[in-house]
C-alpha cells in the first residue's frame, strides 16, 4: 500500500491551497454540471431553478422571490459546500492510509460520505422547502456525488500528494 504522506515531506501553503481550491472548482463545476443535466432530462425545465434551491437553505422561502441575487448565493454557497468537502478530504487524506489503498473505492465511499452528511445532516438543519424521501432521486443524486465529488476529490489530492 502506498503511503500518501509522510514527515518528511514539506508542503508549501499556497501549492496546498490552490490545490484545494482547484479541486473544489473541479468538482463544485462537475456536479454542478451533472445536476443540470439531470434536471433537463427529468423536467424539461429551466436548470436556473437549482440554485435559488440552495439559496433556500439560508435564506428560506425568500430564496424563492425571484430576485436574480438568490441566484448568485445558491452559486456561492454549492461552491463554498464544495470547498469545505474538498478542504476535508486533503486534510484527512495524508492521515489515513487505507484512503491511498484503492482511489477509485475512496472515491466513489466519499461521494457517498458526502450524500449521507448532506442529506443526514446538513439539509435537516437548513431552511430548505422539507420533501418526502424519493429512491430514485436519492440514487441519482448518491451517483452524482460519487463521480462528480467524490472521484475528483480523491484523484486530486492522490496526485498532489504524490508530488509533493
């Protein structure tokens, strides 16, 4: 098993953070991009919609106003969400080695991490609208944060690791 990280490797703080932050655009833009996808097909609707959604879970039922600044929140908090999930990731990766043992299974076992903290945590605490449990929606959205975050993440910080 390779170990990802050892003492004596010296990491410089800005090469750590633009790794993160391009990460976290990486994956914050590939999810980003699968959700709209996936709102397309199933609706036929404006994908505009996800994101006074995410707005929601701050700002409650006034996300839904129609003001285009809700618009540029729910795009700024689906990033800030990313880069907090890929700041947790790099920071957890050279401490565990069983994460460097199979990349592809650490990243697909993170996309699923990241559905349960958000769906089990995260969205219960928020002022998003509450909707009743959809096994369908639930799968898709589980396969998009496995491909889209969690993979990404998890290549990401292997291959930044590895250089450094």
């Amino acid at each position: 098993m390779e170990k990802p990280y050892t003492s004596t490797n010296t990491i410089k703080r800005g090469s750590i953070f633009s790794a993160i932050l391009l990460t976290a655009l990486l994956a914050g833009t590939l999810d980003a991009a699968a959700a709209v996808v996936h709102y397309i097909i199933a609706t036929g609707k404006n994908p505009i919609v996800i994101f006074p959604y995410i707005a929601s879970g701050v700002f409650g039922k006034a996300a839904f106003s129609g003001e285009s600044i809700m618009v540029f929140w729910g795009f700024l908090f689906h990033y800030l969400i990313a880069f907090i999930f890929t700041i947790f990731f790099f920071l957890l990766y050279p401490r565990v080695n069983l994460l460097a043992a199979n990349i592809f299974i650490t990243g697909i076992v993170y996309g699923l991490f990241v559905w349960l903290v958000m769906n089990l945590l995260v969205l219960p605490v928020s002022n998003i609208p509450k909707s009743t449990f959809d096994l369908k929606g639930a799968i898709i959205g589980v396969i998009i944060l496995m491909f889209c975050i969690g993979m990404p993440i998890a290549l990401m910080a292997k291959n930044f690791y590895k250089r450094n």
